[in-house]
C-alpha cells in the first residue's frame, strides 16, 4: 500500500475504535446528524435520487418525496456507523428475526444457498446477523480503489464470519462454494448495463444482474430472498423470504420474481432503500 492507503486504512481504525465506544443512542443521534448534514451540505447525487423517487412513486408530491430522502440519508448513514461500529454495534442491538426456518431448511438440501438481497436497509448488519449466527456466509463483493479501505472492510467483515470473493473471482469458485453447501449473498439490485436482464422494477424497464438466477438454473442451489428494516422503537428485523417460481425458471422469470419482492418491500419502507443508485440508466432497445 502507498502512503495515501496506510492513512486511510489506520484513519478507518481509529474512527471504528471511537465509535465502539459510543452507547447506541449516541451513535444513533451522531448517524442522524451525519445524515442531515450531508443531505443539506454534500448533494452528491441527491438529484438523482429525487428522480428515481418520483419515478417510483409518480403520484407522490414534493414534500413526501423529500422526506423519503431525508429518511434514506438517514439509514445510509446508520448503515455505516453501525458497520464501522462492529461488533459493539451488533451487540447493543435488538433482533427480531422472521422465519429463519426458511433459511435453514434451503442449507439443508445440500446444494448451497442463495440470499439474495439489496440496497435496502440495513444491509451490512444482515451481513453480520448471518456470520454471528454461524451461518458460512461469502459475500460477492466490489473491490474498493483504495487498498487501505478494501482491506480495512474486508477484515472488519471477517471479524464477523463474513468472507469474500470479488466480484471479477473465478465463477468455479463461486460454483466450487454452493457445491460445499455455503451460502452466496447477492446485492442484485443495481443497473447491469448492457450485460443484465431487463424486468419490470416501478413499472420501468430495468437492467439487472443476471448472476442470481443462473446460479439456481445450473447448480439447483435454493434462494431466499432477505432483507435488514428497522422498526421505529429501533428493532432490526431480519426476514427470509421463499422466491416462489411460477412456471419456467428463466434468467428473466427469476430475476423478476425477486425484483418484485424487493419493490414491495420498497413500498412498505420507502425511506429504506438506496436511491442513489443511477437504477435506470440503461435504455431497453425498442
């Protein structure tokens, strides 16, 4: 690592061991100020994020479509104090978890796992959730550009019992995984380019990875659908949900199906989800 990359690894190190010390109520207020502050002050993407909302909610006015936002910068920033915060973080939380039956019962078929997941809620505590509790987790992962970062979050995650592949790995080694009856988490919600299926996501064509679905056709692994919300009173629930197939399972049946779970897990929590991302960005040809 250069100069740049030990700094911000040993920086990374110093922010997280201050955090741990915080009680979670001081986390929590520090999460909604930082929340606050960058919506106000940093609008990097902010304007994207207002057009993808009033994409997905058209009938919805301004004033509601700004307080989603508010909400989301919010969970954004929980989401990363938390994480930075682990495992003290995990430790003051409380669990509510919605059946985790559905979840054991696929690990008990032998062929792998596939949960699939998005950029909703809390989702590096799911992460957390499924390491702490045994379960032998990999994550697909981007690589970070800075190497003190990539491997400040890689070893912050192992802590908990997560490990990695990169996203650009061997697809035998992701294959070689589910056939030792691991567990894949796929974030499979971002624009695909021209390499993704296109399915319906609010009622807009949308490009999306094809990776969860041809894992289940050519190794038979199951797939759960999970997500991470947190409840008023501060309670995080972790749900398990079956990805019910009706008819032929296609690269494109599948990956609607799942995509239609995560929209209406999005109508119920709007602020959960990550507007950031540039979702529709790719054009569907005519």
């Amino acid at each position: 690592m250069n100069l740049k990359e030990q700094f911000t690894y040993r920086l990374l190190h110093v922010i997280s061991r201050r955090l741990r010390r915080l009680p979670n109520s001081s986390r929590s207020r520090f999460s909604n100020k930082l929340g606050a502050f960058v919506y106000n002050r940093i609008p990097i993407r902010k304007n994207q994020a207002i057009q993808n909302i009033k994409i997905a909610f058209p009938n919805k006015n301004m004033a509601w479509v700004n307080n989603v936002l508010k909400g989301s910068y919010r969970l954004v920033s929980t989401n990363f104090m938390e994480f930075l915060a682990l495992p003290k973080s995990y430790e003051s939380l409380n669990f509510r978890v919605e059946n985790q039956h559905i979840v054991d019962d696929a690990a008990q078929q032998g062929k792998g796992v596939l949960i699939i997941t998005g950029h909703f809620g809390l989702w590096e505590i799911l992460g957390s959730w499924l390491g702490k509790n045994g379960y032998p987790v990999w994550g697909i992962i981007q690589r970070q550009g800075n190497r003190g970062a990539d491997l400040f979050v890689k070893e912050l995650r192992e802590s908990y019992g997560m490990k990695h592949l990169y996203r650009k790995s061997s697809i035998e080694n992701m294959y070689a995984l589910l056939k030792e009856n691991k567990m894949l988490i796929l974030a499979s919600d971002q624009d695909a380019k021209k390499r993704g299926v296109f399915v319906n996501f609010f009622g807009q064509p949308s490009s999306t990875p094809k990776g969860s679905a041809r894992f289940h056709i050519q190794s038979g692994a199951p797939m759960v659908f999970s997500l991470a919300h947190k409840e008023k009173d501060g309670t995080v629930v972790i749900s398990f949900d079956k990805i019910e197939l009706n008819g032929s399972a296609s690269i494109e049946t599948i990956t609607q199906t799942y995509t239609t779970m995560l929209e209406d897990k999005i109508r119920e929590y709007p602020d959960h989800y990550f507007w950031f991302h540039r979702k529709w960005k790719t054009r569907k040809k005519q």
